[in-house]
C-alpha cells in the first residue's frame, strides 16, 4: 500500500470519526429556534380559578404557533378538560392534556431540559432536583418523586437520557444556541456544595453542549428564595434565589437582555436598592465577558416594571404574625410588612412566531406603569422584529413566585416530531 494512499486512508478515518462525534454530540438550542411544542403546568379545577386569566390568555396566544402540552397531576381534579378552553374560543386542537402524577405546577424547573445532535434528534439532558436548594436529606417524598418528571417525559418520547450530576433546575439556565450559558453564581453553587465550580463548569459543558459558562453573581431582590428583608421596614419575598430567566435573557446569540434599575428610581426602596447593585455587578461582568468565539456581547437594559407592593401591618392578630416573630424575634407589633411579588419582563416565553410578554398596567393605576409596559414593548419589537408580541399580566403568577416563563419549558423541533405516549408516570 502507498504511502499516499495511507496517508488518505488516515484523513478519510479522522473525517468520519469527526463527524460522527459531531452527530451524537446534543447542544442544548436556543429558545428562538422552531419548536415541535411547548409543556405548560395546570393547575387544578380548584386553583385554576386564582390564575384563570393568565393560563386563557397564555394559551391562546401559544397555540396558533405551537402544540400545548398541558401537564395535569390528576385529570379528576379537571373534569372538563379541553373543553374547558372552548368557551373562550380557543382551538383545541393543539392542545394536549397529559396526566403526569406527580408533576410540578413550575413545569419548567423539575421538567426536561432538551437538547438535539446534528441528525436533530433530540435528548432530555437529567438533572438533579432538590427543590431550590434545600438539602436532599431534607426532602419530603413528593418532592424526591419530582425529581424523576424528566425522566418520565423522555420515556413518553422515547428520547435518551443525558445524565448529570448538578443539582439545577430549567429557569437556571440560558443559552444562545451557539455554545455560551448564562448561569448564576449564588443559585448553582448552593445548590450544588458537594462540587467545585470548576467540575460544574465541566458537567454543564458536557451536558448541554456549550463551550463558554459565563457566572454572574446574584438575581433581582424580589426573587430571593423565602427571605424576610429589611429592619424597620420589613419586605417579604418567595422567589427561586436569583434564576437567570428573571433578569438576564439572550435576544440573540449575540444580544443580551438584562434587567435594570436606574439610581434615581431606587429612593427608599429596599429591594430596588439591593436589585441595583446586584444588576451593576452583573453588568461589569456582562461587560467583560466573550462568546464562544471570543465576541463582545450586545447589553441591553430593560427596566424592571412599575409596580406596588401588598401592603401589611404587623399584628398579633394577622395570620403571618407567628412566622414573621420566627424571622424576627423583636418584631414590634405596627411594623410595615411588604408583600413583592417576583416581576419581571424578562419572564417571557418564546415560541414560533410569538413572544408572550409580561405587561402590568390596568385601568386605576399609575401612569408610570402603562409608561413602563409601554417602552418594553417597544424594546421588544426592535428585538424581535418578526414575531407577534402578546402582552400578558403574569401578576397572580409573580405572588407566586414565579412567572409565564417558569411554568413552561420548550421542546425543540426535532426528527422526527415526537408526541408524548399517554402512560402514567408510575408504569
């Protein structure tokens, strides 16, 4: 045999090598990219009532674009099903209601991360849940149990299994679709004591296929994880910790959308105070961080909204009085306790053709406020020139701590389209 021909030979086999690896190699894709449907929590017959508005509106605005997959615990406990949907002139066609028992209203944080290889087939990347944080030692059964709602959605689809070893949930992450994530320090490090940051790194490259982590340092005030705030004046927040999906969005690979505050709207507000300085820290590092090739990124500041918080006074009588003492031992009864709920416009949802996007203005309040939903709408349109934007008053959802984004999680279009197989989740 030749040299020549070896040598040929040799190339041929690096080649096919290279591309193989390539085909089974999954990177996690935007969320601007087609999708084959999107997975969205239900609430119950009973609690659908206190979000009713939100969930019509959401799917309204989704199923034109999209298939719904609406994610139920107990179908007893939503006699109506579809039909419900009808009387508001929604095409129920698109939408399919899966019972999965147990599930997680906040679909996104225990439900499946996807990530698709070159071929466009798809995977569901597992990884570990511990219920924002708290030790696994601690967890109750159920929330053991929400561990495996990934697990579930992949042998519906039956989709391979990417198995990792960090505790994180879906609104945690952030990608570009291009090979850089945008995570957050304070929330993936104390989820995840038992690792160094330099082996969460290498797990969440591994895993979603990015070649770029970029840290940033901590979220909006109103999304800490159950904290009582403040001294004299007291304010009380139910968030996730800081999840990246709140205040820190790609528009595209290139283009980074980051929640602001301006100095002069902070006054006396403690949580806008403390939102401030954290986005300024995030910014310098936004500022300072690269691509996956190298690249600056665009910074974009969108402003938080304008909004009031619930007001409350302390009181032995108040139903909250107890817990707040156990915060507070010297709690003085007549302190002011603010209610906030976790609000942001950064908690949109995209899908094809659509961006579903928080606005908070009604009739009767301040101006400032339709002035605020009003310069984000704008903002957006600039940035997603070629989708419908929907606005949404995701409000209900933020005392709850969450919002539109956390109740959903996107399946990317994949080969081929695969729909869920309606089986329980404990067969």
């Amino acid at each position: 045999m030749s040299k020549l021909l070896i040598i040929g030979l040799f190339f041929w086999l690096v080649s096919t090598l290279s591309q193989a690896q390539t085909r089974s190699t999954y990177t996690m894709p935007a969320e601007w990219e087609p999708q084959d449907a999107v997975w969205m929590g239900l609430r119950t017959e009973e609690t659908q009532k206190r979000h009713d508005t939100t969930t019509i509106e959401m799917v309204r605005a989704l199923s034109p674009f999209v298939r719904v997959n609406l994610i139920l615990e107990k179908d007893t406990l939503f006699r109506e099903g579809k039909g419900w949907f009808t009387q508001f002139g929604i095409d129920t066609s698109r939408i399919t209601i899966i019972k999965q028992d147990p599930t997680d209203y906040w679909y996104r944080d225990p439900g499946p991360v996807f990530v698709r290889n070159a071929d466009g087939q798809l995977a569901v990347v597992d990884f570990r849940y511990s219920n924002y944080g708290a030790h696994p030692d601690s967890l109750s059964e159920r929330a053991r149990q929400h561990d495996g709602i990934d697990l579930d959605v992949a042998r519906r689809l039956k989709l391979p299994v990417i198995t990792s070893s960090v505790f994180m949930e879906g609104g945690a992450i952030e990608v570009n679709g291009k090979g850089t994530l945008l995570q957050v320090e304070s929330v993936t490090l104390q989820h995840n004591p038992h690792l160094s940051k330099e082996a969460i790194e290498q797990d969440l490259k591994r895993v979603l296929g990015v070649k770029k982590v970029i840290w940033l340092k901590r979220g909006p005030a109103d999304d800490d994880h159950r904290a009582l705030l403040g001294d004299s004046v007291l304010y009380s927040v139910r968030g996730t910790g800081g999840h990246v999906d709140e205040f820190c969005r790609f528009a595209n690979a290139s283009t980074i959308l980051l929640g602001w505050i301006d100095e002069d709207e902070v006054g006396t507000d403690l949580i806008k105070r403390l939102t401030r300085d954290r986005m300024v820290e995030n910014l310098k590092i936004l500022q300072q961080a690269t691509d996956q090739d190298g690249k600056p990124f665009t910074i974009v500041k969108v402003p938080f909204p304008q909004i009031d918080y619930t007001k409350r006074v302390v009181t032995e009588s108040n139903p909250f009085y107890k817990n707040v003492k156990l915060a507070r031992p010297n709690v003085k009864s007549g302190t002011i306790l603010y209610l906030v709920p976790t609000s942001s416009y950064l908690n949109y949802v995209i899908t094809n053709g659509v961006v579903l996007l928080p606005a908070y203005w009604k009739p009767g309040m301040p101006d400032a406020g339709k002035k605020r939903d009003t310069q984000v709408l704008a903002l957006f349109k600039k940035h997603f020139p070629d989708r419908k934007l929907v606005q949404i008053n995701p409000l209900k959802y933020n005392y709850s701590s969450g919002g539109m984004h956390c109740v959903t999680q996107q399946q990317p279009a994949g080969k081929p389209p695969v729909q869920p197989a309606t089986v329980s989740a404990k067969n």
